[in-house]
C-alpha cells in the first residue's frame, strides 16, 4: 500500500508550518531519496501575472535547505507557457519568477526554465496511449538526477482539478506537448447569450477574438485552445466544448502525466499543497476567494496515490463562506466537480488508473 504523508494546517510556538513540513519530508525519508551532489528539481509554479493564490516561495525556500542538508544541488524550475503571458519565454519566466519571490536571493537555488529560452527543449518519452506514442518532456525535468514536484492543489478552469496530475502532465510538458494535449479544447460560442461585454477579448492571449456586430468571433487559426476566454465569460456565452473534445482533453493530460510518472519513478517526491484551494488556477491573471477551507500538506512517492488522498480530504473540507461556490459545494466525493459541473475531472483518475498508476493508499499523520 502506497504511503501518503500528510500535515494540517495547525500551528503553534515552535510548531510553525515550516517546520511540520520539514518533519513530513523527513517522514518521507528525503536524505536517503537524494544522493550526494546529485542535480534536483524544484518542480513549482511561479504563477501568472495578476495571480495572488500561487504557492509561497517559502515552501520551496524550506525544502532548498532540506535538500542541500541531503547533500543534493538544488534549482527551481518550471515550463513556459503556451499562451504569450509573463512567462511564455525563459526571459519572461525568470522575471516574472522573481516578481513572485522565486529569486535566488529568497529560495536559495536558481530558477531555471525546464524547456529552455523558447520551450523547444524537450525529449520524447515513450507511452501506449490512445492520444500518444510519446510525450513531449521538457529536459530540465527529464534530466535532473532527482525531483520534486510542490504542487499547489486548486481548482483548474480546463482541468477541473489542478493537482500534481496536472502538475506531471502540462506542467513538464514543452510548449509543442502542450500544444497536442490542447489541440481539441478550443471553444464555441453561443451567439444569443453574448452581451458583447469583451471579457473573452481582453483576456485572449492569442488576439484569437474579435468582436463583429458586438458578438465574440473566434478566429480558429489564432486559437491555441488555452481556456482562458471560457473562465473570463460571465454569460455562459463562450463555452468549451465539454462532451467528447473535454473528455479527450483530459485523457491526453493524463497520457502526459503517466509517460513522465513512468519516466520518473524511482526519482520523483510529490507534494500536493491543499491551502488557498482557489477557483481558478495559477495560470489566471488574479486569484478568487478560496472555495473551501485549507487542509494541508500531502506527500508521496507515488503521484496517484496522494492526487486521490488529497481529493478525498479537500472534498470534505467545509465550504468558504466568502467563496463565490459556496452554494455550490455539498461535500460530495468530487468538489472540482459541483464547482464546474460541465468539467467531468473525476476521469483524470480514472483514467490515470487504467493506464496503470496505482491510487490505492495509507494515509500517515504528521504532527
Ligand atoms: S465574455 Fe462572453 S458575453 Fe462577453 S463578449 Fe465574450 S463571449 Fe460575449
Ligand atoms: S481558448 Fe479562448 S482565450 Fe485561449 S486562445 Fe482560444 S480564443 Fe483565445
């Protein structure tokens, strides 16, 4: 049975968080996981522009230091974005890493994006999947000797759930592997329902949108399938296709995912962040109210196993008062579902499982 290693979110005088999170990495044994001068991996991410929900550069602050006591030679690291933004080139990234308080002079180690100056670093990967032969892997990620994944656990407006399934799969992915898996989730849109109130157009990334007889008018050519003109539409007027394009979007991901846990296992420690569990995902240019209390921090070495394991917690964590779903959440098995019903991210599991990732596990309490 998988371990999964887990921490609340209370704290006392000489009990800070910090240091709960040290004793959950010392639980997961991470001295003899990393080797002497090996080269780690911080997987993070840094967060968009605008974004406030990111993960604090403390934790990977606290987590530098573990490493180097380890004896490994820790750097920080991410993907850049297909969507031109402030981190769609390595230039940008480390700017914009910095903004957000990834500098060297606050964590410790270096940022250094995983697919290069432009994301055209990558090696192929192999998988058996319906989608894929291989994934498209970034090469910081593929060739650090060990690495560890800080994922922020949130909602995603594409996803559904913006954990370490994600985090494996478009977060390790370079710019033309996220490019496939977003190949069949551009949106449409439903002509009655648009105001012309020129959300979608501000907040498309691509210039894809124009507005004709103030209506929404997508140009296909320009579309890369982000996502980002569905959250930013109050009128349910710019819609992603959710039935068989959503449903293939989500297994491609998960096709991702598994060719890099496959890739990594053995070298990877997953951690699942479940505080500030936002709306919206780290890509979105601002950050909402929380949708349900914090719960804590998750470990494991085995990426399904704490993905399910943090789900099922986060799912009975009481609605936010102040969120805008609080109507919405029923504490049923799935919370990612009730918020964005049209999003069935159950089958990021699911399938996940049928490719051969094990979920089972034993939950172990860190105080
Ligand atoms: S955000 Fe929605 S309602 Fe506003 S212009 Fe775009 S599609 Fe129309
Ligand atoms: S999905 Fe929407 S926001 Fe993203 S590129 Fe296409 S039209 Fe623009």
């Amino acid at each position: 049975m998988n371990e999964v290693f887990f921490t609340d979110m209370h704290a006392k005088y000489g009990n800070s968080i910090e240091n709960k999170l040290k004793k959950l990495l010392r639980k997961a044994n991470l001295k003899s996981f990393i080797g002497k001068k090996e080269l780690v991996a911080l997987k993070v991410h840094v967060g968009e522009r605008g974004n406030t929900g990111f993960l604090s550069h403390n934790f990977a602050r606290v987590i530098v230091e573990e490493v180097k006591n380890a004896g490994g030679n820790p750097y920080i690291t991410d993907t850049n974005t297909l969507y031109s933004g402030g981190r769609h080139n390595g230039v940008d990234h480390v700017v914009t890493a910095v903004q957000h308080g990834y500098s060297y002079a606050s964590v410790g180690a270096p940022f250094i994006p995983a697919d290069g100056i432009r994301g055209l670093d990558y090696i192929p990967v192999k998988i058996e999947g319906k989608h894929f032969k291989e994934a498209k892997l970034a090469a910081g990620i593929v060739k650090a000797d060990k690495i560890i994944f800080l994922t922020h656990f949130k909602a995603h407006i594409e996803a559904g759930i913006g954990g370490t399934i994600k985090n494996l799969s478009m977060g390790c992915a370079s710019i033309a592997g996220k490019q496939e898996q977003h190949s069949t989730s551009k949106p449409e849109i439903k002509e009655k329902n648009c105001t012309g109130c020129r959300q979608c157009y501000w907040a498309c990334p691509e210039g894809a949108i124009t507005m004709v007889d103030k209506k929404a008018v997508i140009n296909y050519e320009l579309c890369i399938g982000c996502g980002q003109c569905v959250a930013a539409c109050n009128y349910e007027a710019m819609q992603a296709k959710w039935d068989s394009e959503n449903r293939v979007y989500l297994e491609k991901v998960c096709e991702y995912a598994v060719a890099a846990a496959r890739y990594l296992k053995d070298k990877a420690l997953y951690l699942n962040f479940a505080i500030n569990i936002t709306p919206d995902c780290d890509c979105w240019p601002a950050s909402d109210v929380p949708i349900v209390e914090d719960v804590g921090i998750f470990g494991s070495y085995s990426p399904l196993s704490l993905e399910r394991a943090t789900l099922e917690m986060v799912s009975k964590s009481r609605a936010n008062e102040r969120s805008s779903f609080k109507d919405k959440i029923m504490n049923g098995p799935n919370v990612f579902q009730e918020i964005r019903e049209h999003i069935p991210s159950d089958r990021l599991l699911e399938y996940s499982r049928e490719l051969g990732l094990e979920d089972e596990y034993r939950l172990i309490f860190v105080k």
